[in-house]
C-alpha cells in the first residue's frame, strides 16, 4: 500500500508500505478520507514531541472494511466505518473514561504502527463504529474532532450555562461550536484573529468577534457588551499562553475554563485570575466511548454545518504540500482532507 511517511520533521514522502493483515480480532479498513489534524500539524514541525520520524500519522479518518479477523462478528467487508483511535484495554472499572487508561494508545499517534494516513489501516474491532446510512462519507472524517468538541462540551459543563465564549475559530473551535449548538446552548461567542474561520463560526450559528480590534475594546468588555456579563463558561480551543489569559479574564466570578487546544506543551497563566475569583480551570483530553458515538450522531445529524467544515480535499501525491502550507500559515479556515482512494 501507499502511505505518507514523515522521513523526517518538515519531511513527507508518498512510500509504499507492507499492507496490513488483520488478526483474529481485527479489522483493516480502506481508507477514503483522513484529516489533517493540529496535532498532526505539530508532529509535522517536530514541536510537540509526541510523533517521530519514519512513523505514519493520522487518526481522523473513515473507509469501508477490507477484511475482519476470524473473531470479529457484527461487521462485513464493503461497510463504510470510521474508528476510534483511542485504544484501551476494555476493563469495564474504566467505563466512560477509557481514555484515560493507563494501558491506552493512540493510533497515529504510536510511532510503531502504521495509522491511517495510508490507504489501508489496522485497527481493533471494538474500536470501529459504523456510519449511518445515508451520511457523505467524508463526513466520516469529521466525527474525531468533533468527539473531541463533545467531550469538552461535557467537561466544562456548557449545557447549563447562559452563555458560552470560544477562544479561537480554528478547526477544533469550529467543532465546539457545532457542539455547543448541537447541544443547545445559544448564545455563542467566538474569539478569532482570522477573518475567513470568523466567517466560517458564524455559518455555524456563532457570533465572532476579532479580540485584536483595539477601537472596540478589549476582549472582557466585549464578553459583557454581548452577553450583558462575562462568560459562564469559556472553551479554550487554541491553547498558548495568550488564549488561556484571554479566557480566564473573560470569564466570570466563579465560571469554568476548559482547556481543550494544545498549542503549547507548557503555558503559564496568571494565578490570582483563578484563585481570588475562584475560577475553575478545567483540562479536556480527546474523548470517551460514548462521546465518540455521540458525535457520530451529530455528524449524521448536521450534514450543511458538517460540509461547513470541510475546507478543500486534496490528493495522497498532494498531501506533502499541504502539510507544508498549513504549517506556514496559509489561512485555510477550516479541515483540510486527505483522499486515499
């Protein structure tokens, strides 16, 4: 099979690979779309530390099954599927927070194995879920991050809050706000530098703001001009420094901030912005079983908003490329995929 291989950091190359061979409790999926995640972004530059070179990245995907091990019942070759990459042991103490599993790992993000930036791929068949009938099948590609959207959502509690501000209009901020609308929360706020992913939120049914535009003040005043006070809860879905100190500051007395982006692997943050208010800061990591499916259901759902998200589809002989100019900041608003068959 072919598969994108990062060589080395700022290095992709399209080099075939052995294709896999599904063991008895297996499933091995023809890839159609996978996408190009933050954090595929990150391993790309070398920055996160979490990829290394000669591994094949790549987790937000869906296909149809090639082949299933001997074992596995409940699923046929030609289903159309995606998969959950988090893999646990399935220990039923860890029910509904089997990411976080000491056992876990994450495919695409495992150096030893091949994952699905590739046009086939290996995966345990517990971990694969089948798509609705009826759903584009790219969409598919969308229901990873948007599981990621949905279990931030639930963590920082947002279905109870009057209101709710984003920081950031990237590809994960867009999927919390299909969340947060998917969940019923209105109104929703959204804080972004970038004119094109401000436009694509408010596609989604989210007000967008630009927190650079000093002649209107800054970001706090802004939060209470909206919402006639500041934020209930605050999504953060960029991660550095300077979303984390935007999103403690506008947010209430007593509010929550969930911390969802990953731009950095270390941020520093004002301590009194969380004790003397008793804010409470909250950390969200990819997504539990239940969530995954729920996100499954509102992709198939919110097909206009799902096709919102996509912002271009490009080739495997295409994908070095756009890897390089998403890394250099090409202003692409939304998800970028990768077509692999």
């Amino acid at each position: 099979m072919r598969a994108l291989v990062l060589e080395d950091f700022h290095r992709l190359v399209v080099a075939d690979r052995p294709d896999p061979v599904a063991g008895p409790h297996d499933v091995v999926l023809d890839v159609a779309f996978t996408g190009i995640c933050g954090s595929d972004l990150h391993g790309y530059t070398g920055v996160s530390g979490r990829r290394e070179p000669g591994q094949v990245m790549g987790h937000e995907s869906v296909g149809r099954i090639r082949s299933v091990g001997g074992e596995v019942t409940g699923l046929h070759t030609g289903q159309v599927v995606t998969f959950n990459p988090v893999v646990a042991p399935p220990t039923p103490a860890w029910a509904g927070r089997e990411h976080l599993h000491p056992g876990k790992y994450v495919l695409g993000v495992r150096p030893d194995i091949d994952a699905a930036f590739a046009e086939q791929v290996l995966v345990p068949a517990r971990n694969v879920v089948p798509l609705p009938d009826g759903m584009p099948i790219e969409h598919g590609a969308l229901i990873e991050p948007v599981a990621v959207a949905v279990h931030a959502v639930r963590r920082a509690g947002a279905r109870d809050a009057r209101n709710t501000l984003v920081v950031g209009g990237g590809p994960i901020g867009q999927a919390v706000v299909l969340a947060l609308r998917h969940a019923g929360v209105d109104p929703v706020l959204v804080s972004e530098t970038e004119a094109a992913r401000r436009e694509l939120v408010e596609q989604l049914g989210a007000v967008a703001i630009d927190p650079l535009d000093a002649a209107t003040g800054p970001l706090a005043e802004r939060v209470e001009a909206r919402f006639g006070r500041l934020a209930d809860v605050t999504i953060d879905a960029v991660g550095v420094d300077a979303s984390l100190a935007d999103a403690l500051i506008a947010t209430r007395v007593g509010g929550v901030v969930c911390l969802v982006g990953l731009g950095q692997p270390r941020v520093s943050l004002d301590a009194f912005e969380i004790t003397t208010t008793e804010r409470s800061l909250v950390g969200s990591f990819t997504y539990s079983v239940d969530d995954f499916r729920e996100a499954v259901r509102l992709v198939a759902q919110e097909t206009t908003a799902s096709s919102t998200l996509i912002s271009r589809v490009v080739p495997l002989d295409e994908a070095p490329a756009a890897f390089a100019s998403l890394a250099a900041g090409d202003g692409t608003p939304g998800k970028v995929l990768v077509a692999l068959s």
